[in-house]
C-alpha cells in the first residue's frame, strides 16, 4: 500500500477518534466566567457559545497564537509599520507597545484596528506585542498579532538547530554507512476503502450476439432482382417497431417537472353607440348662508375648538411647505451627488472613432479643427505640411503646385472624407459662421482671409453614408487613395468664394480668427452700433506682425465711375462656373475695416498677438436627441444677399453701450494683454491710432497657445503658454486667480469642457491630456491619458445629446481622436456652478489681502528707510553730506510733481490716470 510502515503515529485507525472517555478521565476545564454550580445549564452554554464566537486565532491551522490582522494605511501610518517600507520581507518584525495600542483603541473606539483583539491585549502579560507582516498571505491577511510571550520569543530568537551526534565535521570527507530495513507489520489506515470507492467496476452484464453464416455461402454469386414494393407489402416494406424488452430495464432515479399557473385569461368588448353630437350647458350659483347663520356659525364653540386644535398642525405644514420643496426629487439629486463628487470612478476618455489618410495627410499636421454645428458627426480639419522655415522655403516650388485642403469628416464613413475645400495656402486657422453654417472664413499662411460658401452641399453632408459607391469587393486594407480611384469616388472638391487683397492684409500667417457676434457691428472708430441685417457680418483676424484687423463682409459704397469702365470689368472678371458668387463683390478686393496695432507702454516696440478672447464668444455645440428626428434648419438669410447687405444706412444707427469693447490677447513671447479695440485721434496730426494695453502680465515662458473664456462665467479666462497655464478674472488686476507650476512636457493647447464649470483639458507635446477639476485638485491634474505619442495641436468639445459627449483631438502626424466623454466628467453635479463660483470669488479676495499687504510692506519699508536717514543726519550734528542732501532733493522734486499731475488732473488738463495701469507681474 501507498503508506509507509514507518509512520503509524501520525494518523490513528479509522474508528479511533471516536473512542469513549475513561471512567477516570479529567472532565474539561469551565470558563473563568462560568456560572457556579447549581446554575441553569442554559448560561453554561449561552458562556461556550459566545467563547467559540470570539476565537479569532489560528487553531484550526495548529497555530492557536496567531491572530490575523486587518492594518488600513492610517493605522499603519500611526504605528510606523508600513508595508514594503517599514516593515519588507526581509525583516517582518514589529514590536508595538501595549499601552500605545490601548490609547488607540480609546480613542478610535471601534474604527480602531485591534478592536477586535481588545481582551487579548488587554490580558497580555508583557509591554510589547509581535506584529509580523505576512507578504505570502500564509494566514489570510497581510498581517498577524502573536498572543503569547513564548511564540514572540521563539520568533524573534530561533533556537540554533543542534548538531547531531553522526554529523560529519567541516573537513572531513563523510563516509556512507549502509542501513539495512527493518522489517514492521503494516497498519491500515483507510486508504484502500478510498482506493475501492474512486475505482469504476461494471455492475451490468454484457450483451454477447454471435454472427455465423454457412461455409458454402462464401464465395457464391448474388443475383439481384426488381420488386414491386407496393404489390407486396409483406416483403417490400419492413417496419422496425419499438418493443417493451423485459431483459433491460432503466430505473428512473430523478424527473424534471415543471408546472405554470397560469390564469384563466378572458377577452370581452363593448361597442358603446355614437349619437349626434349635441351641445349642453348648465348654470348654478353658490349657495350662501344669510347674515344670521353666518354670525351662528361663526361665534359658535365647536367651530372655535376645531380651529384650536388643528391650529398648530396647520401652522407646521406651513412651515414644512416652506422649507421645503414638496416637488423636489430626492433620488435624482442624490444619483447627482453620488456621481459629482464621491463617485469618480470612470472619468476616462474612450476613444469613439479616428479619422486619417495616407494621400491628403501624409507628411501634413493638423492645424485647426471645427465642429459642424447643425449636422451630426461632421467635423472639419484643415492641414499644414510639417515644415521649418528653411524646408518650406527650400520646398517652396512643390509647395505651390499642390496645397492642403480642409477635409470634412463623418462618423459614418471614417475612410472617406465627404468634402474638401480647395485653400490658395495652407490654412491655420478657420470658423463656421454663427448664424450661417454654410459660411467658413480661414486664415492663411500668407495673411490672406478666405471665405468659402458650401451651401449646394450641405445635403450632400447631411445625407454622409459609409461605403464606397456601394461596391463590395473592395480591399479593406487599401489606402484610401486607391479605393477611391478603383471606385471612382473623389470628394468633392469646393473652391473658395473670395480671398483678401494681399496687399492690404497681414505680413504674416493668421493664427486666430473670429466671428463678431449678429447683434452688433463696429465702424472705423471702433464704436459698437446695431446690427440691422441680423447676421455676422464682421470677424477679427490677428497675426504676429503686430496687428489686429476687423474684417466686413457686406460691399462698401464704391466710388463713382463710367458705366462704360464698369462694364469691362464684369466681362474681364467672370466666375468659374461652380464657384458661388456669394462673395464676388470681395475677390481680390477685400480690405480690412479697422487695423488695430497693439504698441508697448515704455518702448516704441509693438506686441505681436497670437490668439484674441472677446466677452461675446460663440460655442458651437448642438444639443439633440438622437432618436428623435432631426429637424432641417430652414435656409438662413436668404432673401438678401451679402453684396446687397449695405454698411451704411439712411437712419441712423443705435449706439450699444453694454457691450464692451475690451478684449485679451496672447503674444508671441508669453504675454497676456488687455486692451481694447477703439481707436482714439491724435491730438497734433489727427490720425486715428490704437490704445495702449490696460494691463500686461508676463506668466506664461513660451507662445500663448489658447486664450479663452468659460462657457460659464464670461468674466473666467484660461490661457496656456509655454509649460504652465493660468486662469484670470476680467476686472482683477492684480494678477491670475491659479497659476500652475511649471511641467516636464511642453503644454500645446487648452479648452474648457462645455459641460462642467469646473473641468478644462489641456494637451501636451507628449501626446497627454491632462484633465483638470477644481472641484477635486487645484494644485495638479485630477488624470492623465495618453491619446497619441506625436504632439497634440488642437482639442475641441462637442454635446450632441445629453448621454453623448465627444472631445476631438488632434496630433501633429495628421490623425484625428474623437474621443467619448465618460458620465463623470460631462455631468455636473446639483451645485457645482455655484461651487466654482464661490472658489473664483475667494480667490478674488485672497489676491486683495495680498495686495493690501504688499503695499502695506512697501509702506513699512520707506518709513523704515526714512527713519534711518533722520538718524544719519542727527548723527553728522545737523551737517548733511552731499549725497543726503541729493537724496533730499529727489524726493522733494518727486512729491513736487505728483501734486502738479494731481492738480492739473483736477482741472482737466490731462487725463486722469487709469485704475488698470500697466503693471508687470
């Protein structure tokens, strides 16, 4: 057998454990708390069962003096027994003292950790107790108490193992003794009872049949012959029919029965008649009580004692009912709270589709991208080659035989692109027009605006489907190019309306461009008016060669010429035939309206602005349900053309003073400037000239890459330059309500979410986004996602319902993320505006403390110095040197002209000074 004759101790018989107590056997010992004798034997066992509930230890495992222990990170922060760091593997040991354990248990009460060891501490014998830290989980936990004085010591000091008497020495060569084996009769122990039950025998006989066949019938011919099977059915057709074998029977040991009740299910109807309809009225009047019953019923006592006694009821539900709101739903608002602030546990970013192509984005970064904002799933990219100075110029001959387009993308065909617009030169920067999404307007590399009119194919985008043509034997790994040409399916290709005159536009790319709201309109001076037309009729440009133009789309009053002349020039400049005459009037003739330079306060050097933030921005977000049909927007100012549209009219215009005209600017070189856009005279040559900026800060150390305002709060900025961000307050002063400090990676591009107050996303060159919640962190990023490994250029959101948020991103080797927002990040939660809005207000007040102290330091520091000086000239016995009497001087003359600039400021003479004076942080 497979047990050995050796080890019979180990394990008794079967039948041994069960052997009865000796007449003489001790009885086992009671508990200390056991009941006397005589009493009940229902406390006797209520006492067992409750020790058997407290033993936590190991008994079970031969180890009654271990305790398995549950340490949280606070406990073991308190007891310096952190894993991996205070106590490791390689030394496991912990002594903590008793009474500090006790303290904790004290005053942790039952959150403490040892709570449930309490009587084992407190009946432990020695100041110190083991704990060892169990990295294998041998015990069940990654901790475990030792009970016992003699466990800790005989864990903390191993008794040395003894040296046997046959041991061989270190340097003696051992010398094998042969043992012969001793022969000791075998003990069963139960393992050929198993060995007899897991063993499969045959417990029902075989079926034997024998086949035998005659030896002559071997080796003779078979003939075979037709029979009519119908003619005779005896032999033509034989019935195998089942039979009742007596010899083999099944017992059915198990049977699977299933009963529905069902009720008694009856169908009844009625048909009620229809008569002709027939009007019917009916006319009461109140019924009152007389003078005399109103008088009776009103000084009578049982009405007196009903209103005494529900007039505290009454009183309580008036109260109730304006506190609270009755209509006000508690499980929404609570799923709200969960999700706001403790439930943040999906706040990724899926990734929901990527658009991309080897013909039109090889070798091509993306330069801008924008949303469509009526069309589900249309998105717009436009395209720069990823080129230095030096290349472009060195590449600049094959640069102009072919220009990147701007590619229009759709969630249901991420192969093709279902649009191109042809550029005159690689496209920065470009915007959908608020009140006509047909109209696009685009800043080139050149300074040149271009305008562009997709009207004729806004239902070929509306009408987007996946496929090729219908063709479906298509190769799928084929770049798009090739599927293409074997198809015969080319996107179409939409050529630009109009472009601005290259002589009287930017010296430099245009690298921001946006749209002025429909509501109003400025004219030469930068006076804000109304806007009759009802449409954007106005848009902004900036580029680094230091100007800010505003742009009018409509035809200005031209000047008087022959007819003769004109017509001549209608036969010199006709159109292409596909191209749309919707801007015909500004082809090549196209010149800004305003241009706004953005000059230094102390030199005669001027900014050069990067991206522009107006008070009045537009969001491009739509807001639909997708199961619900989407409704075609009617076509939008169609009754009168743009060259129709007059800049001038005959009654005079209404004069907006609530809007402001006061803008930010990111420069090239970090600054953040703000300024504003109405031009003032000169008072010698009287030439219309810029403002100088209110305000500058130097914060950001590289180019301001983002400069926008919250969805939210029109007065919260956020720009992103250089390696660290800043959000600011219009109307502070002071300096940024959050500076962060500076990264590792290169910030490439921020945006604030459109649905949370509290959440932005700012794009690294590591291909990184980093999502910020105030709510959560302000001093670092609540996570960071890897999207790609190339630079992020752009990141735009986009709501298309309330389940459905999506975040376009885009990277410097052409590819286009779109990317689902999770739940967490688009849902707000009951009072996360008004959250945010208190954090922005204290923050408001923390930079005026810090103002009012450093001026009050700057205050203290001259009297300081002022004092010292008195002191020097009492010290010299009332003979100043020369230097103090200079220093004297200087500051005479100082005070002397602040109180003309005082007085004369008073008389107005000259200007008062402003309250946003140029100050550098």
């Amino acid at each position: 057998m497979a047990e050995s004759a050796e080890t019979p101790v180990l394990r008794s018989a079967p039948g041994s454990a069960k052997k009865p107590k000796a007449k003489g056997s001790p009885k086992p010992k009671k508990s200390p708390k056991g009941s006397p004798k005589g009493s009940p034997k229902g406390k006797q066992r209520s006492a067992a069962k409750k020790d058997e509930e407290v033993d936590l230890s190991m008994a079970s495992m031969g180890h009654p003096e271990i305790f398995p222990l549950v340490l949280t990170e606070k406990t073991q922060e308190i007891f310096n027994c952190r894993a991996d760091v205070d106590v490791t593997a390689e030394n496991p040991h912990k002594l903590l003292k008793r009474e500090d354990i006790i303290d904790d248990m004290k005053g942790r009460a039952a959150v403490s950790d040892f709570h449930p060891f309490k009587k084992i501490i407190l009946e432990y014998p020695g100041e110190e107790l083991l704990v060892v830290f169990d990295r294998e989980l041998k015990y069940g936990q990654i901790f475990y108490l030792i009970a016992t004085e003699e466990a800790k010591e005989s864990i903390l000091h191993p008794p040395e193992p003894e040296e046997e008497e046959g041991e061989v020495k270190e340097g003696t060569p051992e010398e094998y003794v042969y043992k012969p084996p001793v022969w000791k009769p075998w003990v069963s122990l139960g393992s050929e009872k198993e060995i007899e039950e897991e063993s499969v025998k045959e417990r029902t006989t075989k079926v034997k049949y024998k086949i035998s066949r005659r030896q002559r019938e071997f080796g003779a011919r078979v003939k075979f012959h037709n029979r009519n099977a119908s003619a005779d059915p005896k032999h033509g057709y034989v019935e195998c029919t089942s039979y009742f074998d007596k010899n083999f029977t099944i017992r059915q040991l198990e049977k699977n029965v299933g009963i529905q009740v069902v009720p008694i299910v009856e169908e009844t109807g009625t048909q009620t008649k229809w008569t002709y309809p027939k009007n019917a009225t009916t006319q009461y009047f109140p019924r009152d009580f007389s003078d005399e019953e109103k008088e009776k019923y009103l000084s009578s006592e049982d009405l007196k004692d009903f209103i005494v006694s529900v007039a505290l009821r009454v009183e309580i539900a008036l109260q109730q009912n304006e506190i609270l709101n009755a209509f006000f739903d508690d499980w929404k608002a609570l799923a709200e709270d969960e999700s706001g602030f403790a439930g943040k546990s999906d706040v990724s970013l899926k990734e929901y589709q990527s658009f991309t192509d080897l013909h039109y984005l090889k070798d091509r970064t993306v330069s801008c991208v924008c949303w469509h904002p009526t069309i589900y799933g249309i998105i717009a990219v436009a395209v720069t080659e990823r080129l230095s100075y030096e290349d472009r110029v060195n590449n600049s001959g094959r640069l102009l035989l072919w220009k990147a387009p701007i590619l229009f993308w759709s969630f249901a065909d991420p192969i093709h692109p279902q649009l191109m617009l042809e550029c005159p030169e690689d496209i920065y920067c470009f915007q959908f027009s608020p009140s006509n999404p047909n109209i696009i307007a685009g800043g080139c590399i050149n300074g040149q605006v271009v305008l562009w009119d997709i009207s004729a194919y806004e239902e070929r985008l509306r009408n987007a489907k996946s496929g090729t043509g219908g063709s479906k034997n298509t190769t799928v790994n084929m770049p798009s190019f090739m599927l293409e040409q074997q198809v015969g399916k080319e996107p179409h290709l939409v050529r630009y309306c109009a472009v601005s005159s290259i002589e009287y536009g930017h010296k430099s790319v245009i690298t921001d461009i946006q749209w002025l709201p429909e509501f109003f309109e400025v004219n030469r001076m930068g006076t804000m008016f109304e806007n009759r037309a009802g449409v954007c009729v106005q848009l902004v440009t900036c580029s680094p060669d230091c100007t800010i133009y505003f742009w009018d789309l409509r035809a200005h009053r031209p000047t008087l010429q022959p007819s003769s002349e004109k017509k001549k020039e209608d036969k010199l400049i006709l159109a292409p035939p596909d191209v749309p005459t919707t801007f015909k009037h500004l082809d090549l003739c196209w010149r800004p309206l305003i241009k706004v330079n953005l000059p230094k306060t102390d030199t005669g050097a001027e900014y050069s602005p990067i991206k522009l933030s107006f008070r009045e921005e537009h969001y491009h977000t739509k807001i639909q349900d997708k199961t619900q049909p989407q409704v075609k927007q009617e076509a939008l100012v169609e009754k009168l053309p743009y060259s129709e549209i007059q800049a001038t009219s005959m009654k005079p215009l209404k004069l907006l003073e609530n809007v402001t005209s006061s803008f930010f600017v990111g420069t090239e070189d970090g600054e953040v400037l703000y300024t504003d856009w109405k031009m003032e005279r000169d008072g010698d040559s009287g030439r219309l000239l810029s403002q100088k900026p209110s305000n500058t800060y130097i914060i950001h150390d590289g180019l301001v890459h983002t400069v926008q305002r919250s969805p939210f709060f029109k007065d919260i900025i956020l720009t992103v330059g250089g390696w660290n961000f800043a959000i600011w307050k219009e109307g502070v002063t002071s300096g940024p309500l959050l500076e962060s400090s500076c990264t590792a990676k290169r910030y490439t591009v921020g945006q604030w979410s459109l649905s949370r107050p509290g959440v932005f996303f700012i794009g690294r060159e590591d291909g990184n986004i980093d999502i910020w919640d105030l709510l959560e962190k302000t001093h670092e990023a609540s996570q960071t996602q890897n999207v790609c490994i190339a630079l992020i250029t752009c990141i735009k959101p986009w709501i298309y319902s309330s389940k459905q948020h999506f975040l376009a991103v885009s990277d410097d080797f052409g590819t286009l993320h779109v990317l689902e927002i999770s739940w967490t990040l688009s849902h707000p939660s009951l009072n996360e505006r008004s959250s945010v809005l208190h954090y922005f207000e204290r923050e408001v007040k923390h930079l005026e403390f810090s103002e009012k102290r450093r001026e009050f330091r700057e205050e203290e520091r001259e009297n300081m110095e002022r004092e010292n000086m008195m002191k020097k000239t009492r010290a010299l016995g009332g003979q100043r040197s020369r230097e103090l009497m200079e220093e004297q001087t200087n500051q005479d003359y100082t005070e002397f002209l602040d109180l003309e600039k005082t007085i004369l400021t008073r008389l107005g003479v000259l200007k008062g000074p402003d309250r946003y004076a140029s100050r550098t942080n």
